[in-house]
C-alpha cells in the first residue's frame, strides 16, 4: 500500500491507497476557516497549522485504511510547487517516517498529483489525453502520453482560473474560496448580462488579470445597490468568461496535439458550468479534485522511489517546474 501526504496550501492531507490505485482513505483537514477573515490562505498560519494537523491526520488515514504501517511498502509526499514552510512540513514528516521505518520515498511534483487523481478508482483513464489543470495556483494545459509524466503547452500569465473566481468573489462581496460561491450564485443569473472579456493572448496561454479588472470597473461603475440586485447575472456573466476562456484552450490543444479524449483536472474541475461545457472530459470525482492525499499517492506509483538515506536530502520547492 502507499501513504500519500499533501501539506502544499491550506489542506492538510494523507491518504492511503493500494497499487492499483483503489482508495483506502482519504483524510482532508481543511484551515479554509482560519484564513477566510484574511480573504485568502496566509502562509505562516498555513505552516503552524499544518505542524498541528500532520501527525494526527497522517494516523487516521492508516486507521481508516485498516492497514496501519506495517501494511504501508512506499511514501508519496509533495515536494512542490506551493507554500515552502507549508510543504517542508508534510516533507519533514515524510522523511521522518520513511527513515523510521526503512521504507523508500517518492518526492512528488503536486501538478503531477493533481493529473494522477484521474488515475484512481474502478476506471482509471488511461493517456494520451490533453488535460485542463486548473486550480487556485495554477492554470495549464497539458499533452499527457504516459501516466508518469506530463507536456505543459500553456500557462497563465498572470492569475489563476481559481484565483480568477476568488478575487471576482471578493468583488461582489462573496466570502473566501470564491469559486463555489461564484458558482452557486450564478445558477440564478443571466450569463449574458454583462460582456467581460476573454483575453487573447498567443499560443496556448491564459490570462485573467484583464478580467478581473473589467470586474472591478463593473462593480464601480454600477454602485452598491445595483451590485446587490444585480450579483447573481455579474457571477454568470464572469464566470462564462473564465469557462470560454479555458474550454476553449483545452479543444485547441486536443485539436493540434491529436489528442481525442479531455480531461479536467484541480479545484476548478468542480465548477459546474466547466462541466457542462465539457460532457465529453474525464472528470475525477469531486472529492479528489480539490487538494488531496489520494491523488499524490497515485502520482508516486509512477516514479522511482528514494531510499531513505536519499530522501533525507530532497529539498521542497515554490514554482511550478
Ligand atoms: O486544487 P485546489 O483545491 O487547490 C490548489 O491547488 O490551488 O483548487 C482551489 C481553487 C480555489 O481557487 C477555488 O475557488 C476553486 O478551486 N474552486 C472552484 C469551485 N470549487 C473550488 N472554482 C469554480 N467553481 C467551483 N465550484
Ligand atoms: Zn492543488
């Protein structure tokens, strides 16, 4: 079995799963509540809880699991990219366990964890495929041809599609993660109501940093009490202009690179309007789309692992690689 650990925002994360990628546990503490006052995730909170949370997480995705340590024959842990004091500490822990007990380590890239969460459960897709990789930090779109590794053909230039549906929240007053909120609200508005642009920059490329400043002057140029009455048509309009612009890049990439199945992986993939523009993609369960233990022990099945003397040295890193 392999123990998965995940510490690299604000989810404290372990999970359990066996070689071919059945799930035996999966354990999510979430510190949404403590940085929502703060309108996003504040580093040194985010370290200091993950410190409290690791140990006790880590135990109850082996109890859940039924298999406990002496069942565990790999470590997965993410290394990067994310918060640096947040993922030295589920590093540390993974170290320190690995070298406890004498069991090898694969250090794990966290985008490369996000795509393996297709590659859990009963129908496990299989590459190639061109997948949509959308999360809070994160916006690209990928030619996968083999489960171990990816091609990155775009990336945003500025914010991230989930950034994008936070700071659009933060906009209309909604609370923080935005996404949901945008998302719930717009189910009663008028996604044609306002026009806010898609960028169109070269190649595979985002950008939203355009979009939310069309937002901005929205929301400015209409007042408060228009803003009120008016949240649920501006979330619509919004978010169709976050959903264009990234269904659009995904088919263009499926188109040039031959690839005929789409996926949608990240935080993101929970929006339904990017589902329903999407029937045709591969979605993994919701469960494993936001930040999750499952997906990096998925991911670890793919890589060779470090003894535990390597792993000692593996350092965490910030930027996507
Ligand atoms: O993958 P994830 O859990 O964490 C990162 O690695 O960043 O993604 C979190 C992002 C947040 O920006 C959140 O607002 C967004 O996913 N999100 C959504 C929805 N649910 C979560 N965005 C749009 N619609 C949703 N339903
Ligand atoms: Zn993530």
């Amino acid at each position: 079995m392999i123990l998965g650990i995940e510490t690299s925002c604000d989810e404290t994360a372990a999970a359990v799963i066996t070689p071919d990628g059945q799930v035996l546990s999966s354990i999510i503490a979430s510190q949404g509540e403590f940085h929502a006052r703060y309108g996003g995730v504040v580093p040194e909170i985010a370290s200091r809880r993950h410190l409290e949370q690791v140990g006790p997480v880590i135990r109850e995705a082996l109890f859940a699991s039924g298999v406990g340590f002496d069942g565990i024959a790999r470590i997965g842990v993410t290394q990067g990219p994310g918060l640096v004091g947040a993922l030295l500490v589920g590093l540390s822990a993974a170290k320190a366990i690995a070298w406890a007990r004498g069991l090898p380590l694969v250090p794990v890239n966290h985008l490369q964890g996000h795509v393996a969460s297709l590659y859990l459960g009963d129908e496990p897709l299989e590459p190639p495929f061109a997948c949509l990789l959308a999360t809070g930090g994160h916006t690209q779109v990928l030619a996968v041809r083999e489960p171990g590794s990816f091609e990155r053909l775009g990336t945003t230039l500025d914010d991230a599609a989930g950034e994008a549906f936070d700071k659009g929240a933060r906009l209309l007053g909604l609370p923080y993660p935005g996404g949901a909120e945008i998302d719930a609200l717009a189910q009663h508005g008028d996604p044609l109501a306002f026009s806010f642009p898609v960028a169109n920059v070269p190649g595979f490329d985002f950008s939203f940093s355009g979009l939310k400043t069309s937002l901005l002057y929205t929301v400015r140029d209409l007042g408060e009490a228009a803003v009120a009455e008016r949240r649920a048509d501006l979330a619509a309009s919004y978010q169709r202009a976050i959903v264009l612009a990234l269904t659009r890049r995904l088919h263009q990439v499926a188109e040039a690179e031959g690839l005929s199945r789409l996926a949608v992986v990240g935080g993101v993939a929970a929006n339904s309007e990017l589902r329903a523009a999407l029937p045709e993609a591969v979605v993994a369960p919701l469960s494993f789309c936001t930040d999750n233990a499952a997906m990096i022990a998925s991911a670890a099945r793919y890589a060779e692992p470090l003894s535990p003397a390597e792993a000692l040295v593996v350092d965490a890193y910030a930027s996507a690689r």
